[in-house]
C-alpha cells in the first residue's frame, strides 16, 4: 500500500511564507514529486515562481544542508545551471528553520525530463565536467561523506548476502544462484583492484556530485538548463561520478521484466557523454581505463543493496534482477578495449 503524502498545513505553510519577500501571492499549489516525505509547493507570486519544501523529518541536519547550500550558492556565482536559493528576510539565509524542521525556498526552473538524445546527453556530460571544475577548488569547514560504490567491505557483504532474503517459491535450482553470486562478488572484487590498479587510490579527491543521473536534471530544447539535486555531495576522485555518470546515459532496461533488458550498453550515448565531460575538463587515459571497471562496481552495488535488504529490486523480483547485472558485467568485460577507447 502507497504511503500518503505529506502535506503542508494552512497555518505551517502562512507562517513559513511571512518569512520571505515575496510580493503579492496569486496562486499556491501542490507539487506532487520527489519523497512523499517532503512537502513540497509552487508558489507564483509577484516576485515569480518558486518552489517550496520542508525536509524530510529526522534525517537532516543544519550543517548538512549548510554545507549543500555553500555548494549551490557557489555554483550559482558562476552560472551554473541550477535552480538558485531564496534567502529568508531579514537575514537572507538560505534555510528556514522553524519548530525542528528546515524549510528551502528555490526559484522554479521548467523543464523536460531526460529524451536519451546523443545531444541531450553530451549536454549532461558537459554540465557534470563544468561541475568538477568550478568545485575543484572548493572548501569547507563541514566534513563531507566520502564513501561510494568502490571497493566496499559492506557492498561485497551485500553481494554474498542478495540471495537471503528471495521469495523462497521462485527460487532457481541453488547451484544456479551460487553461479550468479560468486559471479558477481568476483567481478567486484576483480573490477575495484583493477581501478586501484590504475592509481585511483592517488588519484586526488574533490567535492563531486555522488548521483549523477538524468533524473537529477532538466532539460530545455536538448540542453540541461537545471541540476536539481545536490544532497548526495561528497568528497571523491572525478572519476567515480564521471564512471556512473556514464552507466546512468548508457544502460539500456526494458520494463519490469529484468529478463528482457538488453546486456549492452549504448555504446553511442557511452562515448557522448563522456565528449561532452572532456570538452570542458580533460578525461585521463588513467581515468578512461578505469572507467568501465567502476561502471560494474556501480552497477552491482546499486543492485545487490536492495536486493539483499529486501528480496526485491524496487517491483521486480530480485533473483533475475541480478542474473541481468550478471550478464551485464560479463558484456562489458568482453568490451572493456572499445569502451576505454572511447575518446578515439
């Protein structure tokens, strides 16, 4: 059963909007997208749109989201495509804080979703190399995260663990799911020594985006014009969201039945958005190497952690959803040399 939205109370959302400057308020709406956890609302007004929404409730704190708005603030003096922050009055801070909750007013930028053009994508790929540049340099005092999908004890623990938690009357013969796990915890294994084997270890860390897909964006006429989401900020070599950037614009699924996705990877999305990366901020033949390994790392972690919590892939059944990723893996592995060279 669907959990209900959260919504907005009359006095919660009167009292929260006498603190912005806002003008004459025509019309306010619900805005029905996102985590139904976080209220959130249009607001045209005379000042023009916005969107306004309160945090989930218990899962984040004043210095995380100070640390998230330092980022945007700073990405929006550089004109980086992104929907900027409205400061309170009268102290023009970026976040309300109000009985326990924090409160965010942005402008409202419109846009499409995603349309898996060659121009789309190197539209994206651009954008996530104009990123890494404008934050190569960037600090602060709040200690970021810095884990991700690479060479993780608790991802190769998930691995052995996806099979636990499968209904037990759609089971495969266990010789069969045996095969797919010891598949899969050896292709991780073998794909982070790899990319370690390249130097990412030495590589050097910068603040990067950690969820870089194409649901994070809006695009206007094939071009992104907003990167909408930046909660998943951390500390990381380039190279772990370039990589995932790269499997996000280039796998291919094909509905709720895992079965029926193709093994392939677009490879002509594959090489455009890596383009369109290295036309503002040159990829390494180090990093293009590594590239196709942490794109099967990424892959499996994004898989077995669910799995193994749940039994499940969102609605698909878990088992089949990792004998894909276990065809996958072993497709990019039969084409690690044209991927790596990509940029040929």
């Amino acid at each position: 059963m669907t959990a209900d939205r959260e919504k907005f109370g009359a006095e919660e959302l009167a009292i929260c909007l006498s603190h912005y400057d806002l003008g004459i308020i025509h019309s306010i709406a619900e805005f029905a997208r996102g985590s139904r956890r976080s209220p959130k609302t249009t607001i045209d007004c005379e000042k023009g749109r916005f969107l306004f929404k309160r945090r989930v409730r218990g899962r984040e704190d004043a210095a995380k989201v100070a640390f998230t708005h330092q980022i945007q603030l700073m990405l929006a003096a550089q004109n980086f495509p992104l929907p900027h922050l409205l400061g309170t009055r009268p102290d023009n801070n970026s976040m309300l804080l109000l009985g326990g909750n924090i409160y965010e007013m942005f402008e409202f930028i419109a846009g499409t979703n995603y349309d898996a053009s060659l121009e789309a994508t190197h539209s994206s790929g651009r954008i996530l190399g104009l990123y890494h540049k404008l934050l190569a340099g960037f600090r602060s005092d709040y200690k970021p995260p810095t884990g991700s999908y690479h060479n993780q004890p608790a991802i190769q623990q998930a691995v052995r663990n996806s099979i636990r938690n499968l209904p037990a009357e759609k089971l495969p013969p266990a010789e069969v799911m045996s095969t797919v796990v010891q598949n899969l915890d050896e292709a991780y294994r073998n794909c982070a020594a790899q990319a370690n084997g390249l130097g990412l270890e030495k590589w050097g860390l910068q603040i990067v985006h950690g969820d870089w897909h194409p649901g994070n964006m809006l695009f206007r006429e094939k071009h992104v014009v907003a990167v909408i989401d930046y909660d998943t900020a951390r500390l990381q070599q380039r190279v772990i969201d370039l990589a995932n950037g790269a499997l996000q614009h280039s796998i291919i699924g094909g509905g709720d039945d895992p079965t029926r996705w193709p093994e392939y990877v677009d490879e002509a999305r594959f090489k455009r958005f890596l383009r369109g990366y290295d036309s503002v901020n040159v990829v390494s033949v180090a990093e293009l190497k590594a590239i196709p390994y942490l794109m099967c790392e990424a892959m499996i972690a994004e898989a077995v952690l669910p799995i193994a919590a749940t039994g499940s892939f969102g609605r698909m059944e878990g088992f089949p959803f990792l004998q894909m990723i276990d065809r996958k893996v072993k497709w990019i592995f039969s084409h690690l040399e044209t991927l790596q060279k990509a940029m040929d």
